[in-house]
C-alpha cells in the first residue's frame, strides 16, 4: 500500500487530498480547494492525479478545503461512488454548487479583463454540471460501522468535532494476507464547543495522517472568548458602530446566532438589528436543525427550552443581492455576517470597503485566515488594503476570536492521539503551516518516541 498527499503537505493547510493504492484497489481520502493567493489558483489548475479508475471517493467533512476539487473527478470521467455521512452529504452539496457558482463568476471577471486586454478568454475550474454529476454520486454512511468500500478496503467514520457531520476515517486494508489499519484524523474540532458533540478517538493503527493546523499553540478558553466576544459586541453597540464579522457559512454562523440569541435571552443586551448576509448560511443553518441527533447534550436542552428563533427577532436574513445592498441604509449600530470567512470572495468584502475605513467599525476574525488571504492581512495589522482595485483604509478595531475556531488547538490534537499512541503507529502530520506541524511532531516525538513524518506535496508514503 502506498499513500500520495495530492494536497495539505509541505506547509500547504488547504487543498486535503490523499490518493491510497494497493494491488488491488484505488481510494481518493478527501478531495479538497487549494484556497489563499494565486499559489492556489495555480494548484487548483494542473490535471489532479485522480481520474475514473477510482475505485471510491471517502469524505471526511463538507468543507472546501476538504471537497471543492471533487467536481474535477466528474469532468474526467469519475462516477463512482463518493462516501460520508448524511450531514456532510447535504453539506458538501451545498458547498460545492456556491463554489462551481463563484468558479464561473470569477472566470467571467477574469475574462471581461482579458478582453479589454486582447487576451484569450479561460475556462472556470469546473461548472454547476459538473459539481452536480459528483453530487449524485455521494452515498450515505452511518457513524462507527464499518463499510466495504473497494476491494479488500474497508472504512470506519468516526466523529470529529469539527463541524456537522465530520468524521475522521480508519481504513482497514488486507492485502498480501496481511491487516493495516491506517487512520485520517480528518479536520478536528475543539472539545466542548458549543452545538456539537466532542471528537471520537480511534485506538489502533498502524499508520496516522494527523492535521497540524494549530499544532504550535492553544486558542483561548471559549468561555473566556464568549466574554470577549459579548464585550465587543455590547461596545460596538453601545458606541453605534456596525460589528462585521466575516462569517465561515457552515459552523461559524451557527454558533454566533446561538451566542447572540444567549445574549438576548439573559437579558446582556438590548436586541439590536442581526444581519445573515449569506443565502448560503441561511441554508446551512436549516441542514443543521435538520440534523439535531449530532448536538451535544447542552445544545438539546438549551433548545428544548425555547427555539433559538424566538430569541433572534431582530435577525434579517439576506437572501438577496438586493437585501444585502440594503443593509447600507441602516441606521445605528448592527452586526452584519456575510461570507467568505477568509475576506477572500463573497459579499463581506462589500461590507469592508463601505465600513473598513470608518474608526468606530468593528471587524471580528473568528476563523483561521489562510496566508495570502484579505483575512490574513487584516490580522497581521496591514493599514491599507485593495478590495475591487481599490485602496482601503484600515481604521476598523480589528478583533481576533481565536477560541471560536472550529480547529482542535495543541492540547485537543495531543488528547486524540494519545488515545491511538499506544498502538506505535507511524504519524504523518498534514493539514499545517511548517512551524505549527514542526512544533507539533517535536511533542509527540518528546512523549510518544515517535518520529512524524513531514511530507511535502505530492510525495507518496509507503506504508
């Protein structure tokens, strides 16, 4: 068995793709965006090493980082089946028809340009068709079972906690009369988050591919970073200014509506105007009251109690490129979500050149921002910025919420590993910066005696 990182290595924490070979069978683990800069767009390009003869496509979450390459696979012919559990089935779906509908916006953008400029016109990465033939390959899986999935591979999901329905997979692969067991911790959420039950550790394997995305450090306590977050909201409010908050649709949404409807029930603050800006959370939000069985048990009662709903009489939800253009009429101070979370596409970048510029706006970071993005910029303190061409000042309070990250920091991804330590596996760390999954593979090698693997992009691992 060998194992080729076609994404997620050298230092790249997008793009997750792991193409698994044996004698006997061909099984792509994830099939994830490069996102971040034009370094991406020019991964994104090149012919995947991923074509028909697949055997089957195993997802461990809905996320773009994790299946925006999918539609790839059907215009080169992919139609088998393409496996995760029913939450990331409806999630991906949605997911993947917003990124083959800004894939085609953008092509038109480019090329409008590149007329003006004489220049021949380029294809989107892929179209709505496309993303729609590798939608109706997705098959459901249940949680904790095994499932045949190619010949002599079988496959376990087991939770995540990282966002509705994800899952870290063990593949359990017989060849040559031999049993590997080799797992994908997938993307890793943060124990005792809000809304959603706490990861599920494998035991075994003989082989670990491990996300490093914060693997140098910790995020701040989320009770602390709920404080911090009411006490922005409620001096942004207080002071008049507009609170924007580039919103990841699926996870990040969810979880402010939920702080904010807390807020509003223990009487903190005064109801003020709430705006989803984002057909696309608007969507995701009902997939994940379609899917209650995967709350934890303090998100149930809360619920049980009274609707989130009855608590969020002030939230406009903004369908519309209209209802969104409206938001600029209003008066006093109100919190606008809108997409993209990493300030790299989507209709908060409409939001950040009206409002960026103003001292009393407040823009609250509650995700990780990749390198090259707006986001990144934004953190590291960048004065000016171009937003549609156009020079932006930055006068906004910008606030960084590192605890609402939906990512595991330090201490959560050494807690799931050492549940899998005893059984001596070879560890492979992925899905992170240099220093973070540096810094990472230094503790486990400290406590465990194991030596991680570093790979870079596109290198194959024998296992």
């Amino acid at each position: 068995m060998k194992i080729t990182l076609l994404g997620a290595a050298g230092g790249e924490v997008t793009g997750s793709a792991y193409l698994v070979q044996t004698k006997a069978a061909r099984v792509l683990v994830d099939c994830g965006l490069f996102q971040g800069g034009k370094r991406a767009d020019t991964l994104n390009r090149p012919p995947v090493q991923m074509n028909r003869k697949l055997d089957a496509v195993l997802i461990t979450h809905g996320h773009l980082d994790h299946t925006g390459r999918l539609p790839l696979l059907a215009k080169l012919g992919y139609a088998g089946p393409v496996l995760a559990t029913p939450a990331t089935i409806e999630m991906a779906a949605l997911i993947l028809r917003d990124s083959a509908h800004i894939q085609l916006a953008d092509a038109e953008r480019i090329n409008r340009k590149r007329q003006r400029a004489g220049e021949p016109p380029i294809e989107p990465l892929y179209t709505a068709a496309q993303a729609e033939a590798i939608i109706q390959c997705f098959k459901p899986v249940p949680y904790q079972q095994i499932v045949e999935v190619a010949p002599g591979v079988q496959a376990i999901w087991a939770e995540a906690g990282h966002m509705l329905g994800s899952a870290s997979i063990q593949l359990i692969v017989e060849e040559d009369g031999k049993k590997k067991k080799v797992v994908f911790s997938g993307d890793l959420g943060p124990k005792g988050a809000p809304i959603l039950r706490d990861y599920e550790p494998f035991r075994q394997a003989d082989m670990v591919f491990l996300e490093s995305t914060y693997g140098d450090r910790d995020h701040q306590p989320i009770d602390k970073t709920v404080e911090e977050f009411d006490r922005i909201v409620k001096d942004a409010v207080n002071h008049g200014g507009k609170i924007l908050v580039p919103t990841f649709a699926v996870g990040r949404a969810q979880l402010l509506m939920l702080l904010l409807g807390q807020m509003f029930r223990k009487k903190q603050i005064r109801p003020f105007p709430i705006f989803l800006d984002s057909p696309m959370a608007i969507k995701a939000s009902q997939i994940y009251a379609g899917h209650k069985e995967l709350f934890d048990e303090e998100m149930l009662k809360y619920i049980s109690q009274k609707p989130l709903r009855e608590d969020l009489k002030t939230l406009t939800l903004c369908e519309t490129a209209e209802q969104s253009k409206k938001i600029n009429d209003q008066l006093g101070p109100c919190l606008i979500m809108a997409g993209a979370g990493m300030c790299n596409a989507g209709r908060i970048l409409h939001h950040l050149k009206n409002h960026l510029w103003k001292p009393e706006t407040h823009v609250i970071i509650v995700g990780y921002q990749g390198d090259g993005s707006l986001g990144r910029r934004l953190v590291n303190g960048e004065k000016l910025v171009s937003i549609f061409g156009e020079k932006i000042a930055v006068r906004a309070q910008i606030h960084t919420l590192g605890g609402f990250s939906a990512h595991a920091g330090q201490t959560d991804l050494l807690n799931w590993f050492n549940v899998i330590a005893p059984s001596k596996p070879r560890v492979v760390l992925t899905h992170g910066e240099n220093e973070p999954r540096a810094m990472l593979a230094k503790l486990i090698q400290q406590r465990h005696k194991l030596k991680p693997q570093l790979p870079a992009l596109n290198e194959t691992v024998a296992v």
